[in-house]
C-alpha cells in the first residue's frame, strides 16, 4: 500500500511548516538557545500542524547537529531515527485510547528513567482533553516536578476542556487555520511534485472544502488523485458533493415557470432517492445567494462549471431580486427547521408553496412597488409567472381558449405529438381533456401509472408543444386521474398542497 499523501508530505524541518509563523520562530529560538521549556501544550483545529511541530521540536532538542540553528538537520544518526519512528526517546501517546489514571501512573514511573539514546525523553500527549480528570490529576504531579531530561507537549483541539492547573504548568502555542491562499500553494507545489495533473480552480475548491485544515486538504487532493484522472473543477465538485444538484435547479426552474407539480415531483423525487430534506433547503439557499450574487454584478465569485453558471444566469434574470430574498428567507427556514420528523420534506414543500402561493394581485401590486433592480428582469418575470403570455395582474382563471376547440383539436395534438415521440402519442390517446382549471388543462386518465407517466417534464412539454401548434396558444397542462379513487375533489386545485397531499395518501378530514 502507498503512503498516504499527508504522511508523507509531513514537514521534516522547521522552514517546510507552511503559516504558523509565529509558534515555529518561538520554538526555533528556544532550541538554538537552550531554552526549551518542559511542557507545551499546542492548541488549534485539526490538521494545522501541532503533532508536526511537536515532531520537529522532539527532533530539534536531539539533534546531533553542531549548529544549534540548524537543529534538526534531518541528517544525523537521532534525525533519522525519528523520521523513521524508531527513535527510543520520543514516546508518542494518544490519550484518546490511554484516558485512564493508570495510563498516567505507568507513564509517570518510566519518566524518571533517563533517556536512552538522545539528550531529551520527549512525551508527546496527543488529544489531551480526553483524559479523565483523575488521569489529569496524575498527570499535574509530573509536570508539577518534570525531571531534567522530559519534555511533555501536550496537543488539543479542545483547549477548554483543559484544566486551568493544567494550563498554567505549560507554554501555550496557539495554531491558526491556514490561509486559503497558502493550502493551495502547498496543494499546487505537491501535484507538481507527485505528478499529479490539477486544475488551478480544484485546488482552490479543495482548499476551501478543507476550511483551513492542511490534512484534510492534502486528504482530499489525495482522494481526488487516485481517480487517476485530471482533477478539474467538475470532478472536484463531483466527489466533494459540491456539485450544484440538478434537483435544486429544477426546483428553481419550477418556481420561474410557475409549476407546482414539477417543484413537488423534484422534492419527492430527490428525497426518494436519498436526499436529506434539510440539506437540500440548504443548498437551495446557496443556490439562490449565487443568483443574488449575479444579480449584483458578482457573478465572478460564483466559482461553478459553465453548464450551471449559464443555468444560474438565466434564473437571475427571470426572478425580481425581491423574489430571490424572499426565497432565501423560506428555504433558510426550511434548511433550520428542527421539526418535520415525521415529514421531514413539509418544510422544503411549505417553502415551495409559499413562492407559488402568492395571489396575482400581490404579484401585481409588488411588481409596480419593486424598486426597479433590472428593467429586463421585469420584463421576462412577467412572462414567467405562467408559460401563458399574459398582462401581470390578469386573473389566472381567465384561459386563451377554451375546453370545447381542445377537445375538438385533441386528435390532431396527438398526431403532432406522434411525430416527436408514439409513446407519448399513445398516452394521449387514451386521455380525455377534462377541463381548464386556474388557466391549466386537465387531461384525465384512467389510473394513476398513466397520469405519472403523463406528467413528465418531457411528455407535458411535448404536449404543450403540440398544443401551441394546434391552437396558437400556450395552455399549461397537467395530468390528473378521471374518475378513480384518486380523483380529485372539483374544490382542490390540482397544483396545490391538497392535491400534493392526496397524492402521497393523504385524506381529507375537514373542509372549513
Ligand atoms: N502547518 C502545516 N504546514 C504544512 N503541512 C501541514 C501543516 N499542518 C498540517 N500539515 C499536513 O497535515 C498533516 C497532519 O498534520 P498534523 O498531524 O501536524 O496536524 P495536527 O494539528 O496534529 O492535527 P490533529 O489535531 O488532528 O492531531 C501533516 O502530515 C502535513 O502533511
Ligand atoms: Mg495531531
Ligand atoms: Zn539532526
């Protein structure tokens, strides 16, 4: 098996430590001076360097150098034997599996035997907040009187849950996140090293993935390499999980067409497949802050492939900026949310609903009100509320056409369909437009397989198609069961959370 990559790119001397500047010249100037105190305790979030330092500093202080700047020369017979982890007087300890007070007596009674090979017995206590406080208690007595010869460096990424009696027997270091900029550089510097062909914009997605930690990034670089392939942004995106979800454009592209049914297929469908309600509200949320960011002018800093940018771009033209906050607001809500156990999408559907639910007269009067963000924007949110071209404001009920010319044109839409697509031809053939509701037509089937198969985005697009064809107009459809147990109540509309509801099994206990 390889070496992981982290391991190996693990700093050997003081000047490969990337950031933490100002612990390494410390420790440096403690070493070439002879001031090396008996207990550390080195502090931070994981992966930024504190086991590596300690290492250095365990090295530093057995040096067989002459120049006691240049310890650890990484060369002389101690050196090396760190390196390769075989050197007698650096005993490294993981309190998270040695937490008891027995632990701490065994390690206090071999203490008091000199070194036996270097200058210094080094005791590196990794974790050191897992103690218990009986094994701290212990612990406190030998740094309380450490013999000559031990150095302890204790590490912690959980510095509050160390004794104060502790504390004040040590010299504190605290490590920092490393910069951004300085986790990529390093990333970059390792690929051009190992051979490892990356794109300047993984690297930069990766070291924002690791938030600072220098481990997690040189991890997940590592993780990304074994593909074998050139790590571009895509594949980066793809295996972070980072990758803009298809399912949150389409929820997006639902609200922009005004297409409950869509929405709520893609939610269901998402969740189906395994999603977490509340993780997509969240990345609802991210989505919608990169159209806002579009929308301001910013759309630079929306690091994304280009498929999705141009996706992103046409969604902050069609939605008022308004719409976006408000948006924001609902799905933020959504993504928080502590409740929804027993239906853990309501929260998402609420937050659907809420964008759909608006009265065209709201809309109407909020379009007039709406500081004017983008006056193209206006215009195309205008013909987005509904695929049907209408004066913002219009009642929805009002139809273009009505049911008797659909029912009389109904053949020759399917035969307009047949050309694209006979499975979707078939379907309509044993449909029966029922009526226009709320500006939709509803076409019936017989059973509830049909209907589903029916309302695909692909099979309703072809037949609003076939319908603009036929008639000049653009008339939503949507599929609904005729006459079955599942058919609607005449009161429900067919695109709202009732019918959504009756649809997943529910029932209707009251009518106020
Ligand atoms: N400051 C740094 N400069 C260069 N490499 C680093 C740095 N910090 C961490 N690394 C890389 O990450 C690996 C792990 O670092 P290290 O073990 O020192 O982290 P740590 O702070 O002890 O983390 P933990 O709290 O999880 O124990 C190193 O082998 C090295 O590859
Ligand atoms: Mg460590
Ligand atoms: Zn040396």
């Amino acid at each position: 098996m390889t070496q992981a990559l982290y391991r190996k790119w693990r700093p050997q001397l003081w000047d490969e430590v990337v950031s933490q500047e100002h612990v390494i010249q410390t420790l440096k100037n403690a070493v070439s001076g002879e001031r090396v105190a008996h207990a550390y305790l080195f502090s931070g979030p994981r992966g930024t360097g504190k086991t590596t330092a300690a290492r250095l500093l365990a090295k530093a202080v057995n040096c067989l150098a002459e120049e006691k700047t240049q310890r650890p020369c990484n060369e002389c017979l101690h050196c090396l034997a760190v390196n390769e982890n075989r050197f007698m007087d650096l005993i490294e300890i993981d309190a998270a599996s040695n937490t008891s007070v027995e632990d701490v007596r065994d390690l206090r009674d071999k203490i008091n035997f000199s070194p036996s090979q270097g200058t210094y017995k080094v005791y590196i206590i990794d974790e050191v907040h897992m103690l218990s406080t009986a094994a701290f208690n212990a612990l406190l007595k030998t740094l309380e009187e450490p013999p000559p010869h031990a150095i302890f460096i204790l590490a912690t990424t959980e510095i509050h849950k160390i004794p104060s009696t502790v504390l004040s027997r040590c010299q504190r270091h605290e490590f920092r996140r490393v910069p951004l900029g300085e986790i990529t550089r390093r990333l970059d510097e390792i690929c051009k090293t190992e051979n490892i062909k990356a794109r300047p914009d993984a690297l930069n997605l990766i070291a924002r993935q690791s938030s600072g930690g220098m481990r997690d990034a040189i991890s997940l670089l590592d993780q990304l390499a074994s593909t074998g392939e050139e790590i571009t942004l895509e594949l980066a995106q793809t295996v972070l999980g980072t990758a803009t979800n298809q399912a949150v454009i389409a929820l997006i592209q639902a609200v922009v067409d005004r297409e409950p049914s869509h929405g709520l297929d893609e939610i269901q469908h998402a969740l189906d497949s395994g999603a977490d309600a509340r993780a997509l509200a969240r990345q609802v949320v991210d989505y919608l802050r990169n159209i806002m960011l579009v929308q301001m002018g910013n759309g630079e800093q929306v690091e994304t492939t280009a498929d999705v940018r141009a996706q992103m771009t046409a969604h902050a033209r069609a939605l008022p900026a308004s719409d976006v906050l408000r948006m924001m607001r609902a799905f933020n809500a959504a993504a928080t949310d502590p409740r929804g156990g027993w239906a853990p999408s309501l929260g998402l559907e609420l937050a659907f609903a809420e964008m759909l639910e608006l009265p065209a007269q709201a809309e109407a009067s909020q379009a007039a009100s709406r500081p004017a963000v983008k006056p193209a924007a206006q215009a195309e949110k205008a013909g987005a509320i509904s695929k049907t071209p209408r004066p913002a404001g219009e009642s929805k009920t009002t139809s273009p056409v009505t049911l008797e010319q659909v029912v009389k044109e109904w053949r020759q839409i399917s035969a307009l369909v047949k050309k694209a697509n006979a499975d979707a031809a078939a379907l309509l053939n044993s449909s029966k437009p029922l009526e226009i509701r709320d500006g939709v037509l509803l076409v019936g089937f017989v059973s509830d397989i049909l209907q589903e198969k029916f309302n695909r985005p692909e099979n309703i697009e072809l037949t609003c198609k076939a319908i603009r064809e036929a008639l000049q107009v653009d008339l939503p459809v949507q599929g609904v069961v005729a006459g079955g147990k599942n058919a609607l109540p005449a009161n429900v509309r067919p695109d709202g959370m009732v019918a959504a509801a009756l649809e997943n099994g529910g029932e209707i206990v009251d009518v106020q």
